[in-house]
C-alpha cells in the first residue's frame, strides 16, 4: 500500500491535540509577586509590557516586554514584576481535552508545590515529540504574532460568543503550530523576520490611526513592495489587512471592557462614524459590533470581567 495522502510528521497531533481554555486574562498589575508553585495544567504568559524575573523548571530568566512563557503541568515556576507595572496576558489550558475531567475551576496558589490530592486532575504527560519539549522562555521570530494570538484567545473567552470554545480551540492550536515551527526552522528564523515583527508591531500599536505604509516598510528596512510581498508571506495577509484586524481586535477588547459605547470605540480607533466601524467589524466578524457585544456568555474564567459568569 501507498503512503496517505498528506501524511507528514505533524499528522499525529491531530489525532489527540484539542486545545480547552479554562482561564485567561489581560491585566495590568503593580509590583507583584507569585511564589512557587506547580500547576494541573499549562500556563502561557506573554509580558506585554514591563520588567520582571520568572523562574521555570530550575531555570531563572529576566523577563522583559516581549518575552513569552510556557509553564508546562507539574513544572515548578516562581513569576515576579517589577515596578512600577507589568502588562501581562496569559491562558490556562489543556492541550487534551477530557470530558468531564477538564472543567474543573480553581486557582492553585503560589507555594503550592504538592498536586497529590488533585492527581485525577493532572493533565495527562505528552506523547513523545518536540512538543513535549517546550519549558520555559520561548525566541521566537514571530513573537508579537504570539502575542496577538493570546490576545485573541482572551477576547474571544470574554466575550462568549456562540461556539467560542471552538474558536478559542483554533486559536491555540495556530499558537503552537507556529511556535513548533519556529523550532524547526531552528534559531535564527527568517533572515527579515526581526523587522517584519517590528513592522507588524507598528501597525498593531498604532491601529487606532492610519500608518503610512512607507513607514512602516522602512521600519524592516525593505522598499514597499518588497514588504508587501515578504509581509504577506510571514503573516499569511497583507499588511493593511494586518492593520484592520489588529482595530477590530481592539475594538473587541474595548467592548469586553464595556465601558464604553460603540460611538466612543468608533472615536478611539479613528473611524469616520460608528457606521464605518459597524462596517468594518461585520466584514471581519460576519456580524454587527452591537450583536457580538450582546451575545457574550462567557464559560470560562476571565480576569478583570465586570459582568457576572455564566454557569
């Protein structure tokens, strides 16, 4: 017999990987401190912004905007930041999904080193592979695109939409299928990935105004049409494309907040009107900024939520 169709090394995660978030936040905290602990399940943090130390497995690291972390279950970690703040976004999460085993709902506090009475709970050890691996601080090229990533996996579960447990299983399965990439193109990545990341950094900081793509293209050091081209490659879209998902990214965040209306998002990311942005959002969305913020039913934790939990 032949080989299947499309067999390749990364077939077999399919076969068991289902991603399940069960808590996430996006917080912004003064100096503060966790002791040491171990976890049930893995644990992703992304500095956004802000100087701290974290130590995972024995291994100590100055963290700093930009980093990313990956606590894998039963792993000693100690997480530290520094003044005045750190920004910080995280999940916790299981990459194998057991029903009912999966949606237990507490948090493990810092110097809690023996799991003994929660051993059922355990997350089940990894089939062998590089994905097992992953510990502690990750290089990655396409670091910022990981962040954004955890960013949207956040919105996603604040928000509730229908279905967002699948979506929010989508989106962390491209985050690891893009960090096993980074390991097989090896260390060094893209020879134009640092200022492709910078590039996109740009437009994702500034979403809230028009970037002009020269700008943008020198930032990478490239002429314009040849970022476009190379933009378009690592990314998997164009940049303005790149742009107006990080808005609406945005504006899904601001509306998780639900502080403010929809005229005052509108004003904040500089669209013209509230219909430009209506606009914009259903052809990213495929519905109105009025119907995702008022279908929210959140099934998970969520830090900083203002409205109730479901169940």
């Amino acid at each position: 017999m032949g080989s299947i169709p499309g067999d390749a090394p990364d077939i077999p995660l399919l076969e068991w990987m289902r991603p399940y978030l069960r808590h996430c936040g996006v917080s912004r905290r003064k100096a503060w401190k966790i002791q040491g602990r171990k976890l049930l399940d893995f644990l992703v943090v992304s500095i956004d912004e802000g100087l701290g130390r974290f130590t995972v497995a024995g291994k100590t690291y100055e963290a700093k905007t930009g980093d990313l972390f990956w606590i894998p279950p039963d792993t000693f970690h100690e997480m530290e930041g520094f003044a005045p703040d750190m920004l910080v976004s995280y999940i916790h999460f299981d990459l194998i999904y057991r029903r009912p085993i999966s949606h237990w709902d507490f948090s493990i506090p810092g110097g809690t080193l023996d799991l003994s009475e929660f051993a059922p709970l355990m997350h089940p050890p990894l089939p062998p592979g590089p994905l097992g691996e992953l510990c502690g601080r990750i290089r990655s090229p396409a670091g910022g695109r990981l962040a954004q990533r955890i960013h949207e996996a956040c919105a996603e579960a604040t928000m509730g939409q229908p279905y967002a447990a699948l979506r929010v299983s989508g989106i962390l399965t491209d985050l690891v299928a893009q960090l096993l990439r980074d390991r097989a193109r090896g260390p060094e990545g893209s020879s134009q990935a640092p200022g492709l990341e910078k590039a996109a950094a740009r437009l994702q900081s500034e979403c809230q105004r028009e970037v002009p793509m020269a700008e943008v293209a020198a930032l990478a050091g490239l002429s314009v049409s040849h970022f476009r081209k190379l933009f378009h490659e690592w990314f998997g879209m164009p940049p303005r494309e790149y742009h107006r998902r990080a808005r609406i990214q945005r504006a899904k965040g601001f509306m998780a907040e639900n502080r403010l209306n929809l005229t005052e998002i509108a004003d904040q990311l500089g669209f013209a009107n509230v219909h430009s942005f209506s606009r914009a959002f259903r052809e990213c969305e495929g519905m109105s900024p009025a119907a995702w913020r008022r279908f929210g039913k959140p099934q998970v934790r969520v830090e900083g939520r203002e409205r109730p939990y479901a169940g």
